[in-house]
C-alpha cells in the first residue's frame, strides 16, 4: 500500500509550505494522479484522512484528485 507512503510524504511536503508561507492551515490540497502510476485514488485519499487528523493546520483540508491519461 504506497498510498500510505504518498499520503505521508505529501503532508510533509504541505507542513514545510505552510511553515515557508507562514500560513495558519491548508483548506485545499489538489493532487493529480496519472493513470500508470498505479495509485489508487480512494486509498491515497482514506491514507491522508486519517494522517491529517493529527496536525491541526492540516485536519480541515480536503484533497482534490485528478486522474490524468
């Protein structure tokens, strides 16, 4: 299950912005997935539900996947 993975790393990635940016919290997360990378998109969205509960910048945000040719 690498959604779990890409779920981790991609809450990394928006901590570092939102210290860079010195935001108060994220609402959107827009990601797109292509269609060899072999990603499922409920998984990769359940992986960063649960993952998101625990940082308060983050819990409100709500992840947008595009699936791409």
């Amino acid at each position: 299950m690498h959604e779990l993975s890409l779920a981790t790393t991609l809450i990394a990635i928006l901590e570092d912005l939102i210290k860079e940016h010195k935001a108060k919290n994220v609402k959107d997360v827009f990601v797109r997935v292509g269609s060899f990378s072999c990603v499922n998109s409920d998984s990769l969205r359940f992986a960063f539900d649960a993952l998101k509960k625990e940082r308060d910048t983050i819990k409100a945000a709500k992840l947008h996947i595009r699936e791409i040719p």
